[in-house]
C-alpha cells in the first residue's frame, strides 16, 4: 500500500479543514464577498487544508 493509516486519517483532516474554508467563505455577508471572511480567512484556511494534503501525500506510510 503507498499509503498507511496515517496519511489517510490526515487526508481526510485536509478535505475536512478546505471544506471548513470554503464554508467560512460563504459566511461573508459584504457585497461579492468582500468582507474579512471572504477574502482573508477563508482562502488561509483553505490554504492550511491544502499544506496539510501536501504533509499527508509525502509522509513516509512506515513512520
């Protein structure tokens, strides 16, 4: 198996983290979303998701 128990528990961490992000972005009430949410914490949530896809993919599966 390429990847262990490990990766995929943090896998499923990072799909949940850029799900949070989207779902903050749509909590902007401003006109088009240009509101704190929107435009700062949103895409920076998004952002840490998809670095912690990264960390999961190149994890070594033995450690």
């Amino acid at each position: 198996m390429p990847f262990g128990a490990a990766n995929y528990r943090l896998m499923a961490i990072g799909l949940a983290v850029i799900l949070a992000g989207f779902f903050i972005m749509t909590l902007d009430k401003e006109e088009f979303g240009f509101g704190f949410l929107g435009l700062t914490l949103g895409p920076l949530v998004v952002l840490s998701g998809f670095i912690i896809e990264f960390f999961a993919i190149l994890k070594n599966p033995k450690a």
